[in-house]
C-alpha cells in the first residue's frame, strides 16, 4: 500500500540566518550589466536567467497576492507596534511635513535598532520640526545630536538634502520614488521608496532586510540574497505584493513581521499571518512527515528543474537542508569580510586647574572619511605594539598645545571599537598638566571642554569608552573598575631591566601599563 505523502512542491535549500543584529538593512539596488554593450547579447542573457527560475519561487496567480495582502494588512491592523514616526507620520495633513518625518526615521533605521532610534528620532523632531528647521542648522548640531548613533554620514547627508528642498525644491519633498532617489543626496532606493509610499501613497515596493527575510522564507529562495540577480527578484517580488490601496502600510506591514515575528534566528511561525502561503514552512511540515513516518526519498514533490541549468533562486546542491534551523534556512546567510584591524594611540589632556574647572583636550576630524566633523582626543595611527607610538602621540599633543611634560604620560589601557569594516583598537594614555600655566588659546580645530561639555559635543562612542578608561584608572577613581574595559593581569609581573628604564621615564602606575610595555619591548 502507498504510504501517506505530502502534495508540498519544493526545492533544495541552504543554511542561512539573514541579517542578523540589524533592525535594517538596505538591500543593493545595482543592477546586472551585461558582459558586452551589444544589445543583442544582452537580451539573450535576461531570456537565460528568467528561464533558470522556476515558477516555485514566484506569485503565479493573483489570488495568492490577494491573500498575502489581506492577512498581512489584517494583521499589521492589530499588532503593529506604536512608534513616534508612525503617530507624525498618520497625523500630518502637510505632505511636506509628513515626509520629511518618515524622511528621518528611515535615515535612523538604517542600521540601526528601533529601541536606540526611538530617543533619537523624538530627540530630533523636538530640535528641527520641519524641513526648515533641519537646513538653517549647522553641522555642528546636528553631529552633536547625532552622535551615539553610528554611521555619521547618514546625518550630514539627511541635512544636505534638508538644504536641497529648501534652496532648490521650493520647500517641497519630491512625491515619487524615482525622483526622491534622483534629486536627494544619501536617498537609495529603499529610502525612497519607503517615502514616496508612506507618505505621498505611490504603488512602490520596497526592500530591506526584513523583507529580505520574508520574501526568501515565503517563496523559499535559498540563494545568496546578496547577489545582483537574486536582489532584482526580491525587488520585483516587492512590487508584485504592495497593496496599491495602501501602499505605505503595506510596505510597512512587510518590515513589521521580518522585525517581529519571521525574525533571523527564532521565528514566530504559529503567530505569522501569511503561513498558509510559506513555502518555507511547508518545506518544515513536508520535512518533518519524511522523517516521522520514514519515507524514503520525496515523492510527488516539485523539485526545482528550470529548463535552462540550475534554478538561479536555489541554494546551490553542496548546501543541503538543516533540519535543526527550519524556516531559518533561508535566507542564505551572505559571506563577508572581516573588517581591518587598525591601532590608534589616543591621548586624553587635562588641564585639572583650569580656570572655570579641569578641562580636556578635543581635536575635530577631517570634513570627510570616518567620523567626519566629529571630535576626539589627539591621536596617531599606531602599530599594535610599536614602541614609537608614544613619542608620536607626545609629538601630536605638542602640534596642538606645544610643549609637554614627556615624564607625565601615562598609558591607561585599550579600547576595541569595532565600526562595519574597521575593528580600531585604541591605546588609551593620559596626559595631566598639574602644575603648569594653563592652556588659554587653542588653534583652530581644537577646543577645552569640562567634563559636562564632554558627554554633549559631537563625539563618537568610540571616543566615549576611550575617556572611561580614563575616568576609571585615573588618580583619585576606583581603578580596576568593569567601566574602564581594561584587562589587567592577575598578579603583577616584576618588570625586566628594560622595562624599568622604560618606567622611570614614562612612569606607568598600574599592572596592565606594565604587560603592555613588555609586549612593545620584545
């Protein structure tokens, strides 16, 4: 007798987690170029890549983008959660207004997690309510408030555009996705289309990387979600689903339920709306009845056969299925690169009796690169245990306040900061002008701050571990404190002959100044 058997069609998958540690992602928008400029060649290659997709991967009947639309939106209707974006956003009758304020909290997302945006983005609204506000501020302020929140061209360019509607678009937001992304500075493809649909209504889909997580769980698409070809699917996938009578809160609804329910690692499956049209979960079910009832093979089950080669949407035959992952198979998780490793050695200056109250020493950054605009303590880029990295720092604090006390520097102990392709560990020294004349005047690019003024200037998190080092090894605090992020040795070394030479002149005062100066002697 033929045992009971599934009717679910599938194809082979991979092992995947998608995105993870991110409330979002903006997917690539480039496009495929062909491999010659003869148009020819290139329609041939389209033709080839639309027939090495199967069907299984598609919508192919509108009556299965109708019910992923309703249960979607039902359910968004009922569970989404409320966010001060979306209060502004719903209750503003200026478009203008209503897009600049979805305009900001896309910017913010990016990257970024909702619980960290939320104060931001309130923050912010409070600062510039209107698009005008935001282009009469300066640089400065808003590197400021930013600052904490990663990413720092993402503000200096949402100011830029700010600028832009206001000097040269009469005030006014650009109502499509392709004109938002044509005349905007720092507008992509997925900010613009999350603009133009929520706040102006325009049919357009968008993509990130919730929707990634949707799209390749429900049409099971195991291939790397990364790749030129497999992005321009998921977009046209997007734009097949948006609901034209509510475009905004669909596209919304679809970055909900990827950041709530079909989350990287434990989706909520028995919660999630479209199920019944998931062909990931269906794989699980299909996956789980084989094993159950030992059936070998699969049977009256689609496998992927294209007819051109294997299915380009498929996760390639050497990445098989992992029954402990379930929907979380898909999407596949893109290899990347580990970031750089660089060494910096940073100082902090203080003058402890300066007039008005100890102050220390900030420097800007260059108009461009990483932190652009942003302050920080002196710094030199270093060797991770070159011996010459104090001499230059004393040399960079000399350029900027003249001469210094060499004895009085101290090393404090190290920072790890890791940025998305740079892993930056600082050398922490300090510096303290106890009996000096204090420093009155400060060339241009640098300024003395009090400790209040500190935590409030435009300085990256980077710079905000470096100075708790400070403040927990410093004289007078508790040393050894968690805070400081300083990994000191159990039992203190006696110090090689060398070593004491090296201590009578820079003066370390605790074990860790002591292990790092050995390791930069050997």
């Amino acid at each position: 007798m033929k045992k009971p058997q599934t009717a679910v069609r599938s194809c082979r998958q991979n092992q995947a987690s998608g995105h993870e540690g991110r409330e979002k992602q903006v997917l690539s928008s480039s496009q495929v170029k062909p491999s010659t400029p003869d148009g020819l060649a290139r329609r041939q290659k389209e033709v080839v890549l639309r027939a090495s997709v199967s069907p299984y991967h598609l919508f192919r009947d509108t009556a299965e983008v109708t019910v992923f639309r309703e249960n979607l939106l039902s359910w968004y209707d009922r569970e989404k959660r409320d966010l001060p974006w979306r209060r502004r956003a719903e209750g503003e009758m200026d478009p203008d207004r209503r897009a600049y304020a979805v305009w900001v909290s896309e910017v913010m997302l990016q990257q970024t997690q909702v619980a960290t945006v939320i104060d931001y983005y309130t923050r912010w609204m409070q600062k510039w309510p209107t698009l005008q506000d935001l282009a009469s501020a300066s640089l400065e302020e808003v590197n400021q408030l930013w600052a904490g929140l990663g990413y720092y061209s993402r503000g200096r360019r949402l100011q830029e555009g700010a600028q832009k509607v206001v000097e040269e678009l009469g005030g006014h937001v650009p109502h499509t996705a392709e004109t938002l992304q044509k005349l905007l500075p720092g507008v992509g493809r997925y900010t613009a289309g999350a603009i133009a649909s929520i706040a102006f209504g325009q049919a357009t889909g968008v993509v990130d990387g919730n929707v990634v997580r949707v799209l390749c769980r429900v049409r099971a698409i195991g291939a790397d979600s990364g790749s030129t070809f497999v992005s321009q699917q998921l977009w046209s996938l997007a734009q097949q689903l948006v609901d034209p009578a509510r475009p905004g809160d669909f596209n919304q609804a679809a970055m909900e339920l990827g950041a709530t329910v079909c989350t990287p690692q434990h989706p909520r499956c028995s919660q999630c709306p479209v199920q019944s049209v998931c062909r990931a979960h269906q794989r699980v079910e299909r996956e789980q009845l084989v094993a159950s009832q030992s059936l070998p093979g699969s049977p009256d089950v689609e496998e992927c056969a294209p007819s051109a080669g294997q299915c380009q949407l498929c996760a390639p035959p050497t990445e098989p299925w992992d029954q402990t992952l379930g929907v979380a198979n898909f999407p596949r998780k893109a290899s990347r690169r580990p970031p750089r490793e660089e060494c910096s050695a940073t100082c902090v200056l203080e003058q402890p009796r300066a007039l008005g109250g100890a102050r220390i020493l900030l420097v800007q950054r260059p108009k461009s690169g990483l932190l652009a605009g942003l302050w920080e303590f002196p710094s030199v880029t270093a060797e991770p245990s070159g011996q010459c990295q104090r001499e230059a720092l004393l040399r960079e604090l000399q350029s900027w306040v003249g001469p210094l006390p060499a004895t009085h520097l101290q090393h404090f102990g190290q920072v790890v900061h890791t940025f998305s392709h740079i892993k930056l560990t600082y050398q922490v020294y300090g510096l303290a002008l106890e009996g000096q004349i204090p420093v009155t005047t400060t060339p241009p690019g640098a300024r003395w701050l009090t400790r209040e003024e500190f935590h409030t200037a435009a300085v990256s998190t980077a710079m905000k571990k470096v100075f708790r080092v400070y403040e927990g090894q410093r004289p007078g605090t508790c040393k050894g404190s968690k805070r400081s992020q300083v990994s000191a040795p159990s039992t203190q070394r006696k110090p090689s002959p060398g070593q004491q030479v090296l201590d009578s002149f820079f003066r370390p005062h605790h074990p860790t100044d002591v292990s790092s100066l050995n390791s930069m002697a050997q």
